[in-house]
C-alpha cells in the first residue's frame, strides 16, 4: 500500500475529483514505477489513472456506512500527533 494515499471515505466536505485523482496518481505511480512514464508509455500511464479514479469514485458512491463524517482537521491533527509520537 502506498503511504501517500490517503483514505477517501466518510469525510466531511465529501471527496473531490482531485482527491481521487491524486490518489489514482500515486496508485499508477507506485505500481508502474515511474513518477512520470516516457512518451512511449504516457498513454497508457494516463489511462490507466483515469480508469483507477473512475472506479474508486463508482466505490466511494456506492458505500454505505452508519459512523458520522470524519472531520478532516481532526483526522490531520492526530496524524500529525502520531508522526510527532513517532520522531520522538
């Protein structure tokens, strides 16, 4: 799993089209192991992202769930504790 994707579900403002953009991005990213493909393989890097967000925004609409939003400073904020946890 890569460490830069982020969860995308149950937050409060919901998840935009950049989000799941990004994340497709570095799911491509991490699985082809080019952080930008040659001219060569540009079309399918691309496409593939594309098809990635497609699917995880048809998930993210089609999951139920009865936890209230999270709220995305909250979630933040205790990353950031964790990580000072972590360098201590």
């Amino acid at each position: 799993m890569c460490r830069n994707i982020k969860t995308l579900y149950n937050f409060e403002p919901p998840t935009s089209e950049d989000e799941v953009r990004a994340a497709a991005l570095q799911y491509v990213r991490k699985v082809s192991g080019f952080n930008k493909p040659s001219k060569v393989n540009e079309a399918a890097f691309n496409a593939a992202v594309e098809e990635i967000a497609a699917a995880t925004s048809k998930l993210l609409a089609s999951l139920e769930t009865q936890a209230p939003p999270k709220n995305r400073e909250d979630e933040a904020a205790k990353k950031r504790a964790r990580f000072v946890r972590r360098s201590a």
